[in-house]
C-alpha cells in the first residue's frame, strides 16, 4: 500500500451508502474518483443514480461492449489529465467493477471508493493502488456495512491492518440531514424507472419467444405486454 494513501471508512446502514458516497463527492468536488462496485447491477444502478443527481461520470462493467468500454475508459482519462491541467471539466468518476482494479494506468485519480466492500485483500490492495500513485496523495473511502464486518476484518487481519488504524472520515451532520431528501428522491425516481425498463425487457422476450414459436396471443395479452 502506498505510504501516501490515506484510508478512510464510513460506518453506516446498507440504505446510507448512497447518501454518503453523495456526500463525499461533494466534498470531493472538482478531484477524480473511482468508484468501485462488486456486481454489475450495482454499478449501472449507481452511474443511473449519479445520472438523476447531474453527477457526470462513466460507467465501466464486463457486460459492456468492448467499444464503449475503451471509449467511457478515454473520455475518463482525459477528464483526470483535464483536472491535472487546470481545465475546466464536469468532472472526472469512474463508477465501474473491478474490471478496472488491474492494469487501469491512470496516475493522477486522487480519490477511490470501495461502494461494496471487495471479497478478499488481493481485490482491496488493487482499487486502492489506483490511486496514490507516483508519491502523489490519494485518498481511499470504505463504506462499510454491519453485513460488510466479516469480509473487512478479514482483508485487515490478511493486510496486518488494525482496523482501528483507518480514519473515521469526518461528516457534518447537519450537511448529511440537508441532502438526505434529495438523496431519497433520486433512489425513488431511478427505482422507478428501472423497474419500468427491466418490465420492457421482459415484455419484448415474451413477444418475441412467442413469434419465434409463432404461438398466437390475445388482444388483451398483446396490450398488456405493451403497456
């Protein structure tokens, strides 16, 4: 790990984390972060979320076709060597999996989140590497869980770490009480909308299974499925 990473962590309940993550890239405003997820369901539901809040970021799973893969991977790296310029830019995050963990080489990121708690140290030592690097500060955020305890004490006892060497990071409360309705609204406005999508989804399998085995459906069947 190295000497010039500063780890953090966040004690909170599984429906916090996005309130805080919110929170700390407010504070953040202006740096480049990484934020990494353990699943792809995740990941889409988080850069969806930052979509509702007007957080610009890119989005980056397996699942993606390669193209747009490598294309959100350069748009993020000249977002990160923006900021290192002085330019003027949205901003530069990168929520993805940890399909970015290896072999991403971008060496000016200042800040990276752990959204969900990695499996195992190997995972942990790899997102925390994309920061901090070259003797510049960086900064590592662990948003943690009750349901997170077990797999973090084991990446502490794996690391040689106490867990009561990482800081608390420092929240202003009354600041967290002032977002947590928008907050709230946004999680309801995007829980929505992908329940609408993945409804859509469902309905065109279940058209075109039904076609393919030329099976008729029923005026009511038919309107139902397109609605």
């Amino acid at each position: 790990m190295p000497e010039t990473l500063s780890e953090y962590m966040v004690r909170c309940k599984s429906e916090e984390k996005d309130l805080y993550m919110y929170y700390f890239l407010q504070e953040k405003k202006g740096e480049s972060m990484i934020i990494f997820s353990n699943a792809i369901t995740a990941t889409r539901r988080l850069s969806s979320l930052l979509d509702f809040l007007k957080i610009k970021n890119y989005c980056l799973h397996s699942q993606m076709q390669q193209k747009q893969r490598l294309k959100n991977l350069d748009r993020f790296k000249r977002a990160v060597n923006d900021i290192e310029s002085g330019h003027e830019t949205p901003g530069a995050i990168l929520v993805c999996t940890d399909v970015a963990s290896r072999g991403l080489d971008i060496p000016y990121v200042s800040n990276v989140v752990h959204y969900q708690c990695p499996y195992n140290a190997e995972i942990y030592v790899h997102r925390c590497g994309r920061t901090a690097r070259i003797g510049r500060k960086g900064d590592s955020l662990n948003l943690l869980t009750p349901d997170d305890n077990k797999a973090f004490k084991q990446i502490c006892q794996t690391l040689k770490k106490k867990e009561e060497a990482l800081l608390r990071y420092e929240v202003k409360y009354n600041v967290l009480d002032k977002i947590k309705p928008l907050i709230d609204q946004a999680k309801k406005i995007e829980k929505t909308i992908h329940k609408k999508q993945s409804n859509e989804k469902e309905a065109n399998w279940t058209l075109g299974m039904a076609r393919e085995a030329e099976l008729p459906l029923d005026e009511d069947m038919q309107h139902d499925l397109a609605e």
